[in-house]
C-alpha cells in the first residue's frame, strides 16, 4: 500500500477494493445523494418559477445542474463504476450553490442550508477514496473563498485561516478513515485465504470455531472430515456437533471446551483426551488474540508420539537388516518392497530429491523380472521439493504394477513445467488401451497409492496415464 496515495501496490487487490467499496457504501449513498440534491434544486427551481423571484445567473445555475443530474443518473445506469469520478465532480459543483443566497436571504436559512449541504459534502468525502477525497476538500475550499471574495470584495484573514485549518482536520481525518478501510478489507481477505487454506495445509480431520464472548458462544467457521471425530453425530448439524465434542471430551477431569477456552493460549503441544472409552490424541492451535479463535485437529487414535505405525528403533533395526542381505531372490526384493512402503509411508519430510535417480535404482532392483524402464528425454535430470519418502514408496508401488501388467518395454516421458514436472506412461502401441485400463485399475486399487497420492500429485490419473508431480511443496502438512 502506498503510504501517500493509500493505494495498493497489487492493480488486481486494489480493483477487488473499488468493487467491494462500490457495491457496500459508494453506490447506496451516491445514488440517495442524487435523488436528494435532484429533489431539492427540483423544488427549488419549481417555486422561483412560480414566483418570478429567481436571478437569470440562479436560473443557469440550477438548471445546469439538474441537466448535470439527470446526465449523472444515466451514466451510472450504464456504467456503475463512473460514480468514483462523478462523485468528485457532483460534489464539486454543489460550490456553486453558494451564488444562490444574496444579501437578501435570511441569515438563519443561509446557515441552516449551507450546514446541511456541507455535511452532504462530507458523506462524499468519506465514500470516496482518500486522493478523490483530497481534490474534492481544497477544490472547494478555493471555491468557497473566490466565491465569497466575488461578493463581497474582500474576505478577511480569520475566514481564510478558519478554511485551511479545517480542510487541514478534514484530511487527516480522511487518510485514517481510508487507511482504517483499506486494512480491515485486507483483513477479511486474510480471513478468507486462511479459511479456504486451512483444508489444503492440514490434511488430518480438523474443524476450527471462534468464541463469542458477547453471547457466550462457540461458532463453526470451517471443517474438515468433523465425522471422523469420536462422538459425532450424523444426526446433528455441524456447528452443533463442534460444540458437543468440545462438551463431551475430557481433559485433566474437565470439559475440553472449559480447558481451551482457559488456556488456548499457552497449549504447546497435542494433548491426551478420553471420550467414553476412547483415548486419543488432539492438537490444539489457537489463531486469535482479540477473539479466541482456535483449530481443533484430530490426531490418530493408534499413533505413538511421532505419529509413526511402527516405532523409530524397529525402524532402524528393520533398515539394517534389509541393507546386510548379499543376496535378495526377486520374491525377497518384492517383499523387501513392500516392508519399505509401510515404514517409510508415514516420514513427512519436505527434501529436494531427484525423481529419474529413484527410477534408475528402481530399474536395477527390477531388471530379473522386468525389462528396464526407458526413460526420455536421455539423461535428464529433474529435481522436486517434496515428501521424498512418500515419493519413493509412490515410484515403488509404481513399478510393482509395471511387473504386473507388461512384460513388454515399457516408456517414461519426462516433461518439466513451471509448477509440475509431468510423467506420460507409454506401453507399447498394439497393447497400449487394453494395458492402460489394467493399469488404471490397479493404480486405484491400490491402498499406498491411494493414501499418499494426494500429497505429490496435482491430478487424478485416467486413461491416457500421465501424472503430474507437485515441483515445489513449500509448507509441511501438520
């Protein structure tokens, strides 16, 4: 945002802006504004011309600008988005409204009318924006006193220095009052990128809810799989389901609702909940300070500490093992394969790995009973940031379905896009829609796959079997 102008360096945030603006306060008021102005200079005009009391500089005044008006009115009946500039220029003309009071006009109407137009003026300040805002203050400020010094022949000091410090209040009242709307409209943007962010960055169930404090109220704002929660109840709505598990759930001989809302604040790590005879994890992370605003995440119920199915020092004792084998039958690579998929399936670490070194080890382990992969273009070598333990438990269930599909050589194509690196799938030609279906198949069948796919790919696979590969993963799914 620009500290002067208060505009938004991004064109495209500050279109959203003028839209929102346009649509919540710019148009009702510029449009009740023009029926007003219209209906006053209307009755104005009808009753000078009833009564013959109306200057000829008056008759041109007014009726130019019921002419302006009625222009004005069709323009934003066409093209809603002008009323930004004709606001300015509507509110600038009405100073010349002041050449419709002489010496002859009553001193208490002249400051009762002129009060009322200059808070008319001041609506239109504040739904404008602030450089609008700017043009329309100072332009009428001169306006004011040319026009007074035309009259009258001489405007004293104490008139002058009353203008500018008050048009000098009025600006600085103006960049707050922009300033003020321009962040709390960034702020309900945040909102909504967290809000629709939210599902994609935690996969796990979740629902998140904010406390009324003025009502004393837990309120639903998003979720994410609530029914995967212990005691959810389809026969409930989902706002009423988040308040009963935060009712029912224990924690330290407490409701879980009583604890959050005592110390959400200073929870650090995930806490050990009992309902009815369940026992199970749950993590707590509060977003909010001025409104207790908080996530509710939902951890496995048969997960140990670090969220693994099979604790770290068997892990390692199982790795040990499978690297001492001399020597490995193709029957004892498969099921080595497979006792992989199921330790590594659960390691969530983000790391730069490169995708064609994994299908040249994978092609070596395979070469006995497949015929080895070709990979093109020739030599290439495309990097990823992304889960590199998902990724090869992915290319190893990858290549167990190529052994049992295709006897035949079977065609990587490799292509690097900007966001994705795209991996075509060629059987050979004669075969290839009969073989592609069985592929598919058992690509959808297949539970590691089907569990984890979610995390590298960006599609889901059909029949012309190309994958595309997620090329940068920033954030680490919690």
């Amino acid at each position: 945002m620009n500290k002067f102008t208060l505009k938004f360096d991004d064109d495209m945030l500050e279109e959203q802006y003028q839209e929102v603006k346009l649509a919540k306060i710019r148009k009702p008021i510029y449009i009740g504004l023009l029926v007003l102005c219209f209906c006053m200079i209307g009755t104005n005009t009808i009753l000078n011309l009833i009564t013959s009391q109306q200057s000829l500089l008056k008759k041109y005044i007014n009726y130019s600008y019921l002419i302006f008006m009625v222009f004005q009115a069709i323009l934003v009946y066409k093209k809603p988005t002008l009323i930004k500039y004709l606001l300015i220029a509507s509110n600038i003309t009405t100073g010349l409204l002041q050449f419709n009071f002489n010496d002859s006009t009553s001193a208490q109407i002249y400051y009762a009318q002129s009060s009322s137009f200059t808070q008319l003026q001041a609506v239109a300040y504040f739904i404008s924006d602030f450089r609008d805002g700017v043009i329309q203050v100072i332009a009428l400020l001169f306006m004011r006193l040319m026009i007074t010094s035309i009259k009258i022949d001489d405007v004293d000091l104490q008139t002058v220095l009353i203008g500018m410090a008050s048009t000098s209040f009025i600006l600085v009242t103006l960049y707050v009052n922009d300033q003020n709307s321009r962040k709390e409209f960034l702020s309900s943007i945040s909102e909504d990128l967290w809000d629709h962010s939210l599902s994609i960055l935690i996969k796990k169930p979740h629902f998140r809810v904010q406390y009324n404090k003025e009502f004393m109220k837990i309120d639903l704002i998003s979720q994410n799989q609530l029914c995967d929660f212990p005691g959810y109840d389809e026969n409930l709505c989902e706002g009423c389901n988040c308040r009963q598990i935060l009712h029912l759930y224990q924690y330290k001989q407490s409701s879980l609702s009583e604890f959050v809302l005592d110390q959400a604040q200073t929870i650090q790590n995930s806490i050990k909940v009992h309902y009815k005879h369940h026992l199970f994890h749950l993590r707590i992370v509060c977003v909010g300070i001025k409104n207790l605003n908080f996530i509710v995440i939902f951890e496995q119920q048969n997960a140990d500490a670090n969220g693994q199915i099979v604790p770290s020092k068997m892990r390692n004792v199982i790795f040990q093992q499978i690297k001492s084998q001399q020597q490995r039958s193709i029957y004892q690579i498969f099921f080595n394969q497979g006792l992989l998929s199921l330790l590594l399936i659960n390691q969530m670490q983000l790391k730069e790995i490169e995708i064609t070194q994994i299908f040249k080890k994978l092609n070596k382990q395979y070469k006995y009973s497949m015929k080895p992969i070709k990979i093109l273009p020739n030599n290439v070598k495309l990097k990823l940031q992304t889960y590199s333990s998902q990724l090869k438990v992915f290319l190893i269930q990858i290549f167990q379905i190529f052994d049992q599909v295709s006897n035949k050589r079977i065609t990587i194509q490799f292509q690097d896009l900007e966001d994705c690196i795209l991996m075509q799938i060629q059987f050979k030609q004669n075969l290839e829609r009969n073989v592609n279906l069985l592929f598919l198949s058992l690509y959808s069948q297949n539970i590691f796959i089907q569990k984890i796919k979610s995390l590298l790919l960006f599609n889901e696979l059909n029949i012309d079997l190309q994958i595309q590969f997620k090329k940068h993963i920033q954030y680490k799914l919690i």
